[in-house]
C-alpha cells in the first residue's frame, strides 16, 4: 500500500472534492481521546492534534482542512483485538497481527520439526534443569501467550550472563510472534507514566532491571503485579492525550541480580535457570557446549519460528490452564527463604536445620542472634 501523497491531494480539482475526501479519510482516522490514527506503511500509528495539523492539513485546502476536522464524523476508539478487522464498528483496532498463520505441525519438513524439538529441549534443560513440571508449565504459559490470551503470572529468570535466560524470548520475539507484538525493555514503563510502548504487546520481557532498594522495589512490584491481573490499562506518553484500551500484555523479568525484593507467591513464577550449559573459556565442557548453542541458535529463522507456533498452538494443552498455578521451584524456595525476617532466619539455621531445641538463656539467645546477624551483615533486632 502505498504512502499518503500530500501533492496528490493539493493538485485536485474542486470538483473532484469528494474524491480527495474518500483519499483523507483513508488515511487519517479522528480518535475520540483527540489524536488521530495515521496510516503509514500499511499500519496505523497514533498521532497528536497539532502535528497532524502543522504537518499536513494546514498544507491542504481549507475545504478538506473543514471537511476532516468539522465534518466527519467517523470518530472511532482505539481498541487491541486479536482476530478482528482493524476498523470495524466505532473501532480502530491496533493489535498488530501474529507473523505467521496457523496450520498442521506435521506439514512441516522433518529437518524443521526437529530444530523445532531441538529449541524445546533447550527450554527443558537449561530454563527448567530438566524438570519435567516446570516445564509443562513454561510451554503452557508460552502456548497460552500465543493463543493471544494474557497470562496473570510473571516470568522471572535469574542467572549469571551467559546461560541463555534471554534466548527464547529473543527467538519468540523475533521468529514466533514477530517484532510488532513484543517489547524488549528497561523500567522506564514501570517508572513513570511513559508507558505507550506497551500498547498492543503480546510479550513484553524487561531485560536487566537494575537493582533497586526495597523501598523502590515495592513501588515497582505493586505496578508491575497490577499490570499482570489487569485486563485495561491507561496508556500515556509526553505530550499525548491518554487513552484506555485492552492491556494484552504478558511479562517477563530477565536479570543478572536478585531484582525481586518481596515474593507475594502468586505472582512470580522463578525458574531454575541451569549453568550447566554456560560456556567457560579453557573448561573441557567448551566444545561440546558451543556445539549446544550452535544447534539452538540454528534455529533462528522464519521457518523454524512458524513450525513452533504451529506446534504450541497444536500441539500443547492448555484447556483449564490458570497462570497462577504454578509448581513451586526452587528458586522459589530461595526466595521466599532470602526473605525471612532476620530473627526467622537465625531461628530456622541455627535450630531447626540443626534440630536442636533452644535450652540457653534469653540473654545467650540475643547474643548468638546478634553475632548471625553480624556474620549476614543484617541489622539485628533489640531484645524484646
């Protein structure tokens, strides 16, 4: 399709008007929170009042300026609807369309089926440690995620650099679902209103959120745990008007640090990221590793990504799924112990891993609390 041609519409006649109206209309789109879609290469993009206005209709006649800012009343709202016409009744749908369409896993050559269960075998091994549970699971909030359906639970990966946390949603992103449904970003969004982006996103992974105190943690989890269960969200950017719509998004937190200050336990779902895959410089496990990941990260095309949304969308079961109901792994553990109040902490090392019963005075008790502490470099409690 092509571009809107101001030159077209500024060198027709006046008798052709209802033609350069037909022409206006097919490219610009009043919204009814006061910006304007604008149809450009082939998709709608919003646009503010006054840079419609400076940019373009100030550049046309005034007939069509009055035509399209007085006249029409074809408003619409904007909306994020997988499956539905981008305009249909007062509607302007902005949901980008999935890359690929759907048919039979099994129409697809054995050599790509294969790559296809070479890039499972990854997600089991290295982001579940092979365990069989959390892997179902991972694959069903994936399949869930790509039936255009909003998963309520958070993804949380943490590792060391190098074991491959962030190459699915780099190979989902890019192969699967395509670019114009998933974001890739920083905390921005969880930080400030700016939050535009996340509009009409499938997958959005937060790659490397720094560490923040627990004071800034806890303002950042309430947002982001809100954003899990909320079906709406007001979306708003630096001199735009905000607009409600659909929140479709799915979430992801990749980091290399301990991000997670507080673990509600129906939120977050933490996986075992496994090392045993990481490639170490002079290790005897190099060769065969790199092997590893030459097999995974050929895998990254266009062919390989259709045959895994076919297989998710076929293959995998997710009737009665609920998001929030997911195995307890033992990054989960960790968390939730890392957590402990200081006292719950020196009480559970001390005695009931031990399984010794505390027999000493009050005053030996707070003394050996206080050396724990110490030694977690933890702020003791007083006494009482």
């Amino acid at each position: 399709m092509k571009n809107f041609n101001l030159k077209k519409v500024q060198d027709l006649k006046p008798s052709e008007e209802s033609k350069a109206q037909a022409y206006v209309s097919k490219y610009f789109i009043p919204i009814s929170n006061g910006m304007h879609g604008f149809l450009n290469n082939g998709k709608y993009e919003l646009i503010d009042h006054n840079t419609i206005k400076r940019t373009y209709f100030d550049r046309m006649p005034k007939s069509l300026s009055d035509y399209y800012f007085k006249q029409n009343v074809d408003i619409r709202t904007i909306e994020y609807e997988f499956g539905k016409p981008t305009l249909h009744d007062d509607k302007l749908n902005l949901c980008p369309r999935m890359k690929h369409e759907i048919k039979s896993f099994d129409s697809f050559l054995p050599a790509i089926q294969e790559k296809v269960h070479v890039m499972l075998n990854y997600i089991n091994e290295v982001l579940c440690s092979s365990n069989t549970h959390h892997y179902i699971y991972l694959l069903k909030w994936i399949a869930n995620m790509v039936h255009g359906n909003k998963n309520d639970s958070i993804l949380y990966l943490r590792s060391k650099q190098g074991y491959g946390k962030s190459t699915l949603f780099e190979f989902i992103s890019t192969y699967v679902i395509g670019d114009d449904l998933s974001l890739m970003t920083g905390s921005e969004p969880l930080l400030s209103k700016n939050n535009a982006i996340l509009a009409g996103k499938l997958l959005v992974y937060f790659e490397e959120l720094e560490t923040f105190t627990t004071a800034q943690w806890m303002g950042v989890s309430s947002r982001l745990k809100k954003m899990a269960t909320s079906t709406k969200m007001v979306y708003e950017n630096k001199y735009e008007k905000p607009y409600d719509a659909k929140n479709m998004n799915n979430y992801a937190i990749l980091s290399n640090n301990d991000a997670i200050k507080d673990d509600d336990g129906r939120r977050y779902f933490i996986l075992d990221v496994s090392g045993h895959r990481e490639i170490i410089i002079g290790s005897k496990t190099e060769i065969d590793n790199t092997k590893f990941w030459d097999s995974v990260y050929s895998c990254f095309n266009d062919e390989v990504g259709h045959a895994f949304y076919c297989y998710v969308m076929e293959v995998v079961d997710i009737k009665g799924f609920k998001p929030q109901n997911f195995p307890i792994t033992n990054s989960k553990i960790n968390s939730f112990a890392k957590r402990l109040e200081p006292h719950e902490n020196f009480i559970k090392h001390n005695y009931i891993l031990q399984k010794l019963s505390i027999t000493c005075s009050v005053q030996e008790l707070y003394d050996e609390f206080v050396l724990f502490c110490k030694n977690e470099q933890r702020t003791p409690f007083k006494k009482i």
